[in-house]
C-alpha cells in the first residue's frame, strides 16, 4: 500500500473506532434521559465517558490492534475480537470502584447495553472497514501507474506482490529488460531498458521500480537523469531482497549509504532506557510486595518435600551471549542431568510441588532479582542453558541473534505458545524465529501485551509449562 493509501486507512480505522464508541454512549443516554443534548453539560457522564475512552486506548495499545498490515482479514478480525473482550474485562473491573465515586457514577444498565451496542456497531464497522480496503479503489483514490525495469529474480517477485495485492493502491503496467525471454508468460513485457523512459512519458506512468543488478550501474544511472527530468519517481530495489526478511534502516556513512539488514528498537537510547527503568521499578514492585511473603511459604514447602537448597542457579546465555547465573525456586529432587537436560512431560525429576510451581510459573519469581541488578529483563527471549546455546547455534542460522537483547522472564514466544521441550528442531526454530521477531517490533505497549497474556496464563494453566 502506498504511504498516503496507508497512513489514510489507518487513521479512519482508529477515528471509525472512536466514533463508533462514543456514539453508542451518546445514543444509549438519549433513550434513557429522553435526550441526547444534556450529556454535554452532565458532568458525571462526561467524566465516565473519558474513562470509558481511555480503557479503550489502554487495550487498543496492549493488543496493538492499529499496529497491523491490512492484507490479513483474519489477523485483524482476531485482534478486534481480543480487544473488545479485554476491553470489556477491564471496564467491568474499572467501574466497578469508579461507581463508588459519585463524579464517575453510572448505571450497570447503561454501562451494559452501551458496551453491548458498542460490540454490534464495532464488529459491523470492521467489516465493512476490511471490504472498503479490499476492494474500493475508487474510495483509496487512483491507482499509481508503476512499471519495473529487469526481469530478474527481485523484479519478477515484486511483479508477483503488485498484481496479487491491487488493493495495495498501485497498478503494475509491465516490465523491461534487455532479455525478453527472462520473463515468463502472464508477465506483461514492455520492451528492452532502452525503451523505459519513452514508453513512462506516454503512458502518463507515475514511478519506476529499477530491479537491475547493480553491474548495470551506467543504465540505472541513466535512468535516474531521464526520469528526474521528466517529473517520475524512480525506486531503486535492493539486488539481494532475499536477505533482508524485514524493514530495512539506512545510514549514511560519508554519502555511502549503509543497509542495516533488521530494525531494532533497542539500540535506541531512550527505548533503552524506558524498558530499563520500567524493569526496575516493576521488579522492586515484585521482590517487596509478592516474593516478600511468597517466599518464605515456598521456602517451607520445597524444604519439607525434599533436600536440597530453595534457589536452584543455572548458568545461561544472557545478552550478547555472556553468561550468568539464571535463579530459580528448585522445582526437581537433586540430579547431575540439570545442566544438560530440558525437563519433559511426566519428568520423574520433577517433585509434587514442583511439578506446580513450574505449572504457575512460580519457579520463575526469583529471576526478578536478575531482573533488578541488570542480567535479564521483565520481557525478552527465555535465556538457555550455555549447552543448548552451543548446540542449536550450530543447527540454526539465526539462532544466536537473540542474544543481541537481553534475555527475559517471559516474552513473546512464550505467550505464542512456544514453550517447554523443544522435542524437533522446529520447535525450536519457531520459538527463536519469534523472538527475532520480538526484538524487531519492540515496543512498550507490547511488552505490557506480553506481561498481561502471562499473568492470564499463571492464572488459568498453560498445557506447554511442565
């Protein structure tokens, strides 16, 4: 999707949202004061409704619900689904002690055939949303005409993405190259390179997508002059797209300009320093007001089960792959296999109490004071045993990238499910592909995302944590 397209779909859906929100509020008070002038001048419904705003917000942000391509009907259609029901969940729970305030009061009535009226207009509302998208080129305004110069490789698959996603607000003409056999049939072939910049002049195109090799560098030259002369956009597509599986960041050093192959947010200062300090302040919040008394019950019942010490340290790869000591409530009676081996379903090794600590994900609590002097983060990939580090940095390509973050508690691949005994090498390479992923999109709002969706899991089981 062109930007303009984009960023003008984006902004409607979030305004739609809006819209549809607080004119279910406005209609629900009409009927039930008789009109729908006196909500301006009612103070206690205004300051209801700034709540009611905010918590969509708030849950907007958790699930990043506006943070999304609009090629994947069903992917949206599951975030607006989620966050209507956390929307729901928190506004029950908020109001239920704001109804006490006498500023914020409002009927339990109000609140549910408001919020029920809501869910009707907001799920109609996406849907016609999604088929303006699709399939309205009219609304998206005219489409860009673009034709791309070489047959290779990165210009026949940038062909494949134009005509497979006309939505997107761009209509591919053809292409040229100086082979014409290089292009396959059903792929319109306009003429030899030579013949680029007359045939964009007469047929009124608006850019050019150069997928030449750079050995071509006199024709891509040319064409950049020909085309900054007559008014055209010229787009310069990398000859290896393949390696870059993202957003690509440029910089420019000394005018060469420099690709760097993955975004990550984290190598920004103030990313950094936000993630930390929220790091800090939750776990002082942990270690004082939870494992304060949380520990010594824990503490009593590991010790009357079976001998050994509370705290279990394991050495594990943290950032930049240096190790340090991962702790840990001991979940398993004393053995010579836990530095080598994952624990498995019905692990004998695993006692009674255990065997429920790790279901919880209590075992984890004490690393909130690797959290605290600095090794880990609340978020971030699980850190491994330095074995396994070894062994699937062989076997997996991407493996050791993860390690460019700090390690976390809990993260991304853990609220995906991708957790527990990697029993193929495909677990595995799905459990490190989403923490690459992770470290790609960083944001504050995920990470309350994925702190909120463990919480839920500790609280009503994961079938993967044993």
């Amino acid at each position: 999707m062109t930007n303009s397209y984009y960023n003008f779909n984006k902004a409607f859906n979030v305004i739609l949202d809006y819209f549809l929100l607080n004119i279910s509020l406005v209609i629900v008070y009409g009927f039930s004061h008789k009109t729908i002038f006196n909500w301006i001048s009612d103070k206690t419904y205004i300051n209801a409704v700034l709540v009611l705003n905010l918590l969509w917000l708030f849950s907007a942000n958790i699930l990043s619900l506006y943070i999304q391509d609009f090629d994947d009907e069903y992917k949206i259609v599951k975030k607006s689904i989620k966050t209507y029901i956390l929307y729901v969940i928190l506004v029950c729970y908020v109001m239920m002690y704001l109804s006490n305030i006498k500023s914020y009061y409002i009927t339990w009535d109000y609140l549910f055939v408001s919020i029920s009226l809501f869910g009707l207009l907001f799920g109609a509302g996406k849907l016609i949303f999604l088929i303006w998208v699709k399939r309205s080129a009219i609304i998206n305004g005219k489409l860009k005409r673009v034709v791309i110069v070489g047959g290779g490789r990165s210009g026949l698959e940038l062909c494949n993405r134009f005509k497979n996603a006309p939505h997107r607000g761009y209509n591919m003409l053809g292409i040229f190259d100086n082979q014409p056999l290089r292009v396959p049939a059903g792929h319109l072939y306009l003429g030899d390179t030579a013949s680029c910049i007359s045939y964009v002049k007469a047929n009124n195109v608006d850019e050019i997508y150069c997928a030449l090799p750079f050995s071509e560098s006199e024709t891509i030259k040319r064409l950049i002059i020909e085309s900054d002369r007559n008014l055209i956009r010229f787009k310069l597509v990398p000859e290896h797209y393949e390696y870059f599986q993202g957003q690509l960041l440029t910089k420019s050093l000394n005018k060469i300009d420099v690709f760097s192959i993955r975004i990550e947010p984290l190598e920004n200062i103030m990313n950094r320093f936000l993630k930390r300090l929220f790091d800090v302040v939750f776990s002082l919040f942990v270690l004082i007001f939870i494992l304060s008394w949380l520990y010594p019950l824990i503490f009593i019942l590991i010790k009357l089960e079976s001998e050994g010490p509370v705290i279990f340290v394991q050495p594990r790869s943290g950032r930049d792959n240096t190790p340090f000591n991962c702790y840990k409530f001991r979940s398993m009676h004393i053995n010579g296999n836990s530095h080598r081996m994952q624990a498995t379903k019905g692990d004998s090794r695993i006692t009674k109490v255990g065997a429920f600590l790790r279901k919880t994900s209590l075992d984890e609590m004490p690393q909130f004071f690797n959290v605290l002097i600095g090794d880990m983060s609340v978020v971030g990939p699980r850190p491994h045993m330095l074995s396994h580090t070894a062994e699937y940095s062989n076997l997996i390509d991407h493996f050791m990238v993860r390690h460019f973050i700090k390690p976390g508690i809990t993260g991304w691949a853990q609220v995906q499910g991708l957790r527990g005994e990697t029993k193929l090498l495909d677990d595995m390479c799905a459990r490190v592909e989403a923490d690459v992923w992770y470290m790609e999109n960083w944001s504050f709002p995920l990470d309350l995302r994925i702190i909120f969706s463990t919480f839920f899991k500790a609280i009503i089981g994961d079938k993967y944590a044993f």
